[in-house]
C-alpha cells in the first residue's frame, strides 16, 4: 500500500515497515507480535493499520510509530482489511469467517456479518454499494448494501447488509448458491475454544479431502497459536499418512497451494 512516495509493507516477521521511495531505504518499523497478513495505509499517510494473528493495530506514523489503538474483535487469524465510507470505515476479514465493519473514530464495531467459510480477502467499491468477499473454498460472495428507510435520505447510517446473498464459484461456467442461515458452531471450533488442539485435528483430519479449506484453515489457525506440533504429536501412523496425503493430494490446487506452502516453509512439520 502506499500513498505518495511511502509504501508500508507488512511480514510474517512480525514487522510493519515503512520505506520512502525517495531514499529507497526503510525509515521505520513497527512490531505487530504476530505475523502480519495484511496493511493498510490511510489516504493521509499519517497513520498505518495492520493486521495479524486476532488483533487489529493502528499506528501513527508521523509520531513515529506510535501505537494508536489495538482492536481485538475476532477469534481466530486476521487475513484481510479494507477502507469504507472515505476512510471512515474499516472491514476485517478472519479465519472465524467472520467480516468486522469498525467506526474509526469511536473503534467500536458498528456490524458483524457471517459467512460459510473462512475469509481471505474483501473488497468495497468507492460508492460502498456492495461488499465482495473471497473465501478459501474458492467462494465469492457479493452482497448488496441495504439501507433502512429512514436512512435513505441520508447516507450516514451505519452498514447493514443483506443476509441472503449471492456467492459465485467458477467451474465450467458460473454457478449461484445462496445462503440465509447462520451455521451452528462445529465440533471442532467448540474443541479449539477449550484448547484440545489435538483433538480438534483428529476431528477435522478424519473429513478432510470432504472439506479441504476447513483442513486448511484449521492448520493456519494451529500454526498461529504455536500448537501445531502438540496438534500433530503422538499420532497414529494411519493418522500421519491421511495427513501426507492431504498434502500431495492438495497442494497443487491453486485454492490452497500458497496457504499449504505457507504452513511447509514456517513449521516444516
């Protein structure tokens, strides 16, 4: 991201630097103390947000870096942020598949909507009409902004969109599937609140070529918390061999090929 001649790059080492095209060189770093997944810089250039691990941080770059607001709303890894409203708004996506919409002004969450599947990207055009958001499955979900009746005369109300929206997948052509129901918790997530990590990988391990992105999701989640190994220690050899053959099996589907790489490079498990 940048604005003018700064560019702010955000890293799994922890680091948020910002770089001044003019002298090519780094003039300043921040530390977010989990890996970053995802920066943004605001249209002014004095102040940076990032986001990384389950927490949101604000930085004000002209005082140096200064840490602004920390912002702690979802459950499971931050993978994306976007601007809504001229700046005013922001929106995170999570693992939690859950999209967070903040007031910047006051940080308080104004909505939270939920989604089938845990979320990678978001996207609102300028005229905040509509909210695109990618999914690891491969979905893409577009949901129409709605306005309430009052409000229509005036374009301050707070974010609301339509529960029942329409999600897109590619195959041959395009087809549509729709959604208006909020999914019950999972086994699984229920194990991961109560920390039985290696129970929680048993779990989703036994469906995991069924559901391939909740076996995704799951191992980004269990790397985040530093519990992979305990996830992963004292299993079976049946158990260790469905787990390579996830792996070969899904490592070159482009849905999932960065998110397994990722997992590889960091815990070579």
């Amino acid at each position: 991201m940048s604005a003018n001649d700064i560019f702010i790059s955000g890293s799994y080492d922890h680091t948020v630097k910002m770089y001044d095209a003019r002298t090519k060189a780094s003039v300043l770093t921040m530390n977010h103390e989990s890996p970053v997944e995802d920066v943004l810089i605001f249209p002014s250039g004095g102040a940076v947000i990032s986001a990384g691990g389950q927490e949101i941080r604000i930085w004000d770059i002209v005082g140096g870096g200064r840490l602004i607001a920390k912002l702690s709303q979802h459950h499971k890894t931050i993978t994306c942020l976007s601007f809504a409203s001229k700046g005013s708004n922001l929106l995170s996506g999570s693992l939690d598949k859950h999209v967070k919409i903040y007031d910047l002004t006051s940080y308080s969450v104004l909505h939270t909507l939920d989604f089938p599947s845990p979320i990678l990207s978001i996207g609102v055009p300028n005229d905040n009409s509509t909210l695109v958001v990618g999914m690891v499955d491969g979905l893409l979900s577009i949901q129409n902004r709605q306005l309430a009746e009052k409000d229509k005369s005036e374009l301050k109300s707070t974010y609301k969109y339509s529960l029942k929206s329409e999600v897109l997948q590619k195959s041959d052509g395009y087809s549509i599937v729709t959604y208006s129901h909020i999914e019950k918790e999972q086994v699984y997530d229920k194990l991961l609140r109560n920390f039985e990590v290696s129970k929680a990988f048993n779990e989703v391990l036994q469906n995991s070529n069924k559901k391939p992105q909740v076996m995704v999701a799951l191992v980004q989640e269990l790397i985040r918390r530093g519990s992979i190994h305990a996830a992963i220690a004292g299993k079976s050899f049946h158990a260790l061999m469905l787990l390579l053959t996830f792996i070969l099996r899904h490592i070159g589907n482009p849905n999932f090929t960065k998110q397994i790489g990722r997992a590889s490079c960091r815990e070579r498990v």
